[in-house]
C-alpha cells in the first residue's frame, strides 16, 4: 500500500495495492498490520458504513464531539469529492481543510482522524461511499457545520446547488460551531 499526506498533517491517502487482470481485480481493502506499518497508526475500527447517493448529494460537514470517530473510507462505485476540516484550536492547522477525489476507479482511500470535520459531495451519477469508524455514531454527540461557510470557504466543485438533508441545511456557522480544545 502506498500512503501520502495531504496538506493537512494526519490525513492521509491511501492507495491498497491492486492486481488485476482481464478477469477483474483483487485488492485488500484492510488489514491492520499492513495499515499500522504503513502509517504508524494502531487503531481498532468498531463500526463500517455504507451509503449510496446520486449526484450532487452532499453528506457533511459532520463530526462528533464526544465519542470522536477516526473514519476511513472509499467508494465503491463512482466518484466523490471527499473533505476534511481540523477543528482542533491547538491544531496549527486550525480551520484548514484538504479535500481528495475518491473514487472506484482510483481505490484511494481516505484517513480522516478524530478531531476533523467530514463530509462529501457526488460527482457521479450513483456513488457507494463505505467508511470504518473508530468509534460508534452516537447522535447526541453529532455536530454539523455548514458545507458553505464563507470562513471555511471550501471549494466543492460544485456546478450548481447540492441535495442536502435537513440536519446538512441546519448546519452551524464556523464561528458558532462547537470545536475541540
């Protein structure tokens, strides 16, 4: 497996080692040794996620204060734009956010530790989005920041306005979201 930083330290992609032929492919999607050797990082994962939506759907920002989630994810089918948002202020990264182009195609997963925003937006017609979490969802601890902010100010590759849930479109302001110390 092949990992590489993204511009935020800790988030990291991943590129399982694929073999394929004219019969299909084969790839391990995870293994703990592989993965703590390769990114130095010993984590349980207790919960996987799966989600289909069509294009132009947007999931995010979420997080959980309490009961913080590591989340590793990839797309099973189709593309997505993928994004992570530090929202630790001891972080010198603070407020800062990278996003990556996952898709079937490419395999690349995504390493997104506790601590960080998360949410994602379709770019294809269907996508399969599949994620490891390191702790279970709990809804009390849920958080949502607004996929627009003007501070965050992400770029989602958007060529017209996202499908949205009602807890996405009720998200909270940047400045008034609830962070980590």
């Amino acid at each position: 497996m092949n990992v590489t930083s993204t511009d935020l330290p800790g988030v990291l992609i991943i590129e399982p080692k694929v073999f394929g032929d004219d019969r299909g492919f084969f790839y391990e999607s995870f293994n703990a040794q592989a993965f703590e050797q390769a990114t130095g990082l010993q984590t349980t994962f207790v919960q996987d996620n799966h989600s289909r939506s069509r294009k132009g759907v947007l999931r995010g920002l979420h997080y959980q204060l309490e009961h913080t989630q590591g989340k590793l994810v990839r797309v099973t089918a189709g593309e997505v734009l993928d994004v992570a948002v530090d929202l630790r202020r001891s972080s010198p990264h603070f407020g800062r956010w990278a996003s990556v182009r996952l898709s079937a195609q490419n395999n690349r997963q995504l390493w997104i530790p506790p601590g960080f925003a998360h949410g994602f937006v379709v770019l294809s017609d269907n996508a399969e989005f599949l994620y490891k979490t390191t702790d279970y969802y709990t809804p009390s601890a849920e958080r949502c920041i607004r996929w627009d902010d003007p501070t965050l100010a992400i770029d989602w590759q958007l060529d017209e306005a996202p499908q949205l849930s009602e807890k996405d479109q009720n998200g909270k302001r940047w400045q008034d979201a609830d962070l980590f110390p």
